[in-house]
C-alpha cells in the first residue's frame, strides 16, 4: 500500500483485508508488470495447463493485430474443467443455481465436465466442429455455462445473443455470424412471466438462412412449435448413447478464436468482438484471481447476465479458471420481493458479489430496512461494472450491503478488453467513483484531441497504450472496421470510446460514453440499432435516438421522429412505436419518449448532430453548431 496521503475523500483498507490479501503491496506488483511486462504475463500463463507452451509471449510485428502465447496450444476448456477433475476440486461445487421459481440446482466440477462431454458430443453429432459457429439464445440457466463449455471443448465460435434482445437483434447476429447450429430455451423466467424464448427464435429464424439445427433446452415447459427435422429437444438428445461422457478435447492454438460477442459501436450495425482461446483465458483468470482476491472456500456470485461481455468473463470463464464455486440466479432481483438478492446472499453464504450500479440504485430505492432483514456477513467483498458508480450508490452499497468492511472492486473494462482495465485489488485505497487505476503493467492516459495528456482532473479521451492479452484481436469478418474503430484516431493507441479524468494521484475518473454508444441499466445499446428499428415501421421516415441521464438506470432513450408524409401523430402511435422497438430489438432498448419532429439537426453531409438533440434536450448550450445545414 502507498504511503503518500491520497487527495479527496479516501476509504483505506483495514490491516485484516491487506494481510489476507493474494496481493498485499500493489506498487510491488505494478512495478514488477511495468519493468517486466510481457514475465508478468507470462508468469501468470504458466499457473494454467497447456499442450504445448508459447515460442514466444507477445508478437508485435503487424499492430493492431497482436498476437499472445504464440505457437502454444491449450484449450480453455481444458483449464476450466479438465485441470480441475484431476485435483480435489472433482468434488467441489462448480455451479449453485436458483431459478427465479425456487428450484434449485448445484453441479460438481465433475458433474460439470460430464455434463458439458455430453453437450459437446451432441454438438458433434449435429455437425458441429472446429471453427463453426453455433448461437446460444437462453435466460441464466446452467445450461447456457454447458452450452459454452461444449462449444470451446470442439474449437466451435459460440455467439451468445442476451436472452432479453428480441426478434430483428437474434436475426441480425444469426445472419452475420452464419451459425449453423442455435441453442434455445423454451422460455425463461423473468419478474413471475415467461419469456418465450423459442417464438422469438422461430420468428427470426424466418429472416434468417443458415441455421441447419435448433437444439431446444426444456425451462419452461409451455408449449411451444417444434419444426419437423430442424427442431429438436436437447433432453431427448442427452438420453441416446450419442450424449456420451467421453469427448476428446479439441488441441486449440492460443490465436484460435473462441467466441464472437456483438457489441454496438459508432454507427452501424452491432459488430462481433472476438475473442481468442490463450490470451483472453490468462488475462480472465489472472484479473479475476488478484482483484476478487479469490480463496479456494469462496463463494462468488456475478449477477450479471452470461449474454454480455461481464457473464463469458467472470460468470463462466474467469470463475471456473480459479476453480471457484460460483452462483448463478435466474431471476429479477425484486422478484417476489426487494429481500431476493439479499436473501440468497444469505442462504448461500456468498463471499465476493459482483453487480452494477444500477441494480444497486434501484435496490437502495427500496429502503434499508430489506437488506438489514438478512445475515449478509458472509460477504467479504463487493464489485462494480458497467457504468460510473455515483458515490451515493457506492456509499450505501459499502455501508449498508458490505457492513463498512467490505472493500469495492470498481472494475471499469469492455466487451473488446475482456479483461478488468482500471481496477482497486483489495489493498489499493478506495475513492468512491473510481476505478482507482490501471491493471498492473497497463498504461492508460488520458489525451485531448490532439492525443497529448491532459492536466490534472482535465476532461478527455481514455485510450489505452499497452496491449493486453485479452484484448479483442478484430471485429469477425472486419478487419477494416478494428483498425478504424479503436486505432484510427491516435496513432498506436488503443480508443476506448469514453471521456475520463485524471486526478492528481494517478487515478481514473470515467465520465462516460463520448460515441454513439448508450449505456441503459449498464446495457450497452447503440443508437443504430433503435433508429433503425424506429425506421423499419411504415409509419416511420427517419428517427435520431439519444441517451438522456436517468437516476436509477444511467441513461434512458429519447427518439426523435419524422412521419411518413400523410401520418399523424397521435399517443396511439407513439406506443405502437415503443412496442415496435420492443419487439425487434428488446424490452431493453424501449424509447423512454419518443418526440414527433419536422426535421433533424444534420450536417452539411447529412449526418443526423445527436449533440445538438442532447443540448436541446438538456435546455444547454449546444456549443459549436458551425457545421449544422441551416
Ligand atoms: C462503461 C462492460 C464506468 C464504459 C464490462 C465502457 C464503466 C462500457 C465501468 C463498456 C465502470 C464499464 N465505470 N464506466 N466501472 N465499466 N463501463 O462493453 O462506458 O458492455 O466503455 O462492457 O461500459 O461496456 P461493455
């Protein structure tokens, strides 16, 4: 721990916390990873199993396209399952699982490895093989962990497409992806309702060509159209001698891809981040084991969704890496009461928790009095991703969730870094709001238009200037739109997408998106994908979506709208459009308002000035408008 007095308000860690921590001195580690960049990651790889180790630890030679642990073979699957049922950790809880409806379910590690055996040789039968690229569309059941497993297991790409996205979204990442195979649940549970995942699937599966076979998982049991010779259950499946225990595990490259997650970016359509089976399983195990400070009794729960960049790195992957016992829950927190959460932090006796700052500010809504109802002493530490945590929100959650003793990982990171980016360990002395700062060896500024740092607490673009191992490698099928997107604007760095300061002690203070992104209840959506959902309605010209501030969720979505000539406006329609955005994108993306206009602030090129919205929105000054049409 540092010895120099920090600025502003600071929380230091209790001499217990540091001297149970894995990493005790951070400055000792940071300038260990500084000196000795590519040992420390090198020393982290060589913790894990591999078939065949690395010539060598970092190719730099045709940037941005970095190479890590290169000529080595492993298979991350192997890491997570394979390495563990060797150990005592055969035995050991791999899963605890609650459906929002009560039931209950755990799995071993080495139930866990038959379970996914069994998946992948189901997999296999249907076709499935190195390099395809299957779809898993389900809510959190444990089947969407075995799902994954399975496809890493034979070297196939899985896409995981976020169970709350809908029709045109599963179309779209069907379509771009060419997944032969889709996984679906029947349904899933959601606040005492049923999503019917598999209506939703059938209906973009109409839009959609290349999907030979839809393997459907038993969740909800309502009924549901099953296609002769494309649709089959996966119960029926795993009870044939083809769902067999034994599968041979793929030898993979340390380069070879292992899943594509879409993400939205600036303009356009979602694009799939990949990620790849070496640096991106070292750079998950390595982040998750020092900053969650994981011990071998711990019982860790991220509350994320596996659909999102937070679940394929730290519900499935970083968690079964360090052979950690993890929970995993259906449901809404509030479902049937505000207590849920807390209520099962208690029964399960969870140590590390892991959420975003909106479920904590919806939570903190409800009152104390429904997390003082329960025992939550177990907890040991608590975590934050996804948007800034205001330090009211972090205050409550420290004092009333952690019981003043718990120390918040505020992990800021990406879906195309994989990895946490700027993040406390347990040792490191806590500022509520920020991340603290970089990872061990990771440098990261922040630059003014013209890439220079800025001052002190100065506003400007987070880049990152060092790569990191699990770092994205392309945009699938893109290669153009990587080199353009993240390193095209200053030379050699890494563009992060978002506005940061930094404060006269070195640490990071994320603002927010500075792109076309919006970051809804920690959701990442694009303001492409709902204008074009707008605009796929008939009665829809053109529409212009911007994120507005909200206390509980972050941001919500406003829309602006141009009629075909000939329609009115009326609320009748303004619903119908709501529903329409609902319907094609998700629940997820619903504009909050929706405003019908005559004309948009455009561009001489006819760019639509989303900036110029916002300031009107916000009753500010728009700032410079010199290149506004008219
Ligand atoms: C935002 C989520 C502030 C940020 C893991 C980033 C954060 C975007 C934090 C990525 C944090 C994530 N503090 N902002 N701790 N964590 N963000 O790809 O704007 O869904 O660029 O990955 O979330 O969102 P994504």
């Amino acid at each position: 721990m540092t010895d120099k007095k920090l600025s502003g308000e600071v929380y230091y860690p209790s001499d217990e916390i540091v001297k149970n921590a894995n990493v005790k001195n951070w400055d000792e580690v940071n300038n260990y990873a500084l000196e000795n960049y590519e040992g420390f990651w090198e020393d982290r790889a060589n913790e894990l199993s591999w078939f065949k180790k690395w010539d060598k630890v970092l190719d730099d030679s045709k940037k941005p396209f970095y190479k890590w642990f290169v000529g080595a073979k492993t298979n991350i699957a192997y890491n997570c399952l394979d390495a563990h049922v060797k150990t005592f950790r055969r035995n050991k809880l791999a899963l605890i699982w609650e459906g929002e409806d009560g039931t209950k379910s755990n799995m071993s590690y080495y139930a866990l490895h038959r379970e996914t055996c069994r998946f992948a040789n189901i997999l296999k039968s249907l076709g499935v093989g190195k390099g395809d690229r299957v779809t898993i569309y389900m809510g959190r059941i444990p089947e969407i962990v075995t799902a994954m497993l399975a496809c890493a297991r034979i070297g196939a790409i899985h896409s995981v497409v976020y169970g709350g996205f809908s029709v045109e979204a599963l179309h779209e990442r069907l379509e771009d992806s060419q997944s032969k195979v889709l996984i679906v649940a029947d349904g899933a549970y959601q606040r005492g309702k049923i999503v019917r995942l598999k209506d939703i699937a059938d209906e973009a599966l109409r839009r959609a060509a290349t999907v030979e076979h839809v393997l459907v998982v038993k969740r909800t049991g309502h009924e549901i159209n099953m296609e002769s010779g494309r649709d089959m259950w996966y119960h029926e499946l795993m009870n044939l001698p083809i769902a067999d225990h034994g599968c041979a595990i793929e030898e993979m490259d340390a380069e070879d891809p292992l899943f594509m997650l879409y993400t939205s970016g600036t303009t356009g359509k979602p694009k799939a981040i990949l990620h790849t089976h070496g640096g991106y399983m070292v750079g998950t195990y390595a982040t998750l084991k020092y900053v969650f400070d994981i011990k071998e009794e711990d019982r860790y729960w991220c509350a994320a969704d596996p659909g999102w960049i937070t679940g394929h790195s730290y519900i499935v992957y970083g968690p079964l890496l360090n052979g950690t016992t993890s929970f995993i829950y259906e449901g809404a927190p509030n479902f049937p009461y505000p207590n849920r959460w807390w209520q099962m932090i208690e029964r399960y006796g969870i140590n590390l928790f892991y959420t975003a700052p909106t479920a904590i500010r919806g939570l903190m809504r409800w009152g104390n009095a429904w997390v003082n109802r329960h025992n939550l002493s177990s907890l040991r530490l608590l975590g934050s991703v996804g948007e800034p945590i205001n330090p009211e929100a972090w205050k409550w959650y420290y004092e009333v969730v952690g019981n003043s003793k718990c120390p918040i990982m505020d992990t800021w990171w990406q879906t195309e870094t994989g990895m946490f980016m700027i993040t406390p360990m347990p040792c490191v002395p806590l500022k509520p709001g920020s991340g603290t700062r970089p990872f061990p060896g990771i440098e990261m500024d922040v630059v003014n238009e013209e890439g220079e740092s800025v001052k002190p607490n100065e506003e400007g673009f987070l880049i990152i200037k060092t790569p990191w191992p699990a770092m994205v490698r392309t945009i699938y099928n893109d290669d153009d739109r990587y080199v353009d997107q993240y390193w095209g604007k200053f030379e050699g760095v890494y563009l992060t997408g978002d506005s940061a300061k930094k404060d006269e002690d070195g640490y990071f203070w994320v603002i927010g998106r500075v792109d076309d992104v919006i970051k809804v209840s920690g959701y990442r959506l694009g303001t492409a994908e709902i204008e074009s959902a707008l605009v796929s309605h008939d009665a829809v010209a053109e529409a212009a979506a911007i994120g507005m501030p909200h206390d509980v969720k972050g941001n919500v979505i406003y829309t602006y709208v141009i009629l075909r000539s000939g329609i009115a406006p009326s609320d009748k329609l303004r619903e119908e459009l709501k529903k329409h955005v609902g319907h094609e994108v998700g629940p997820i993306a619903k504009p909050e308002r929706i405003e019908f206009v005559d004309s948009l602030p455009k561009t001489r090129s006819g760019k639509i000035m989303r900036r110029v919205l916002k300031a009107k929105a916000l009753g500010v000054d728009p700032g410079n408008i010199s290149t506004l049409e008219e």
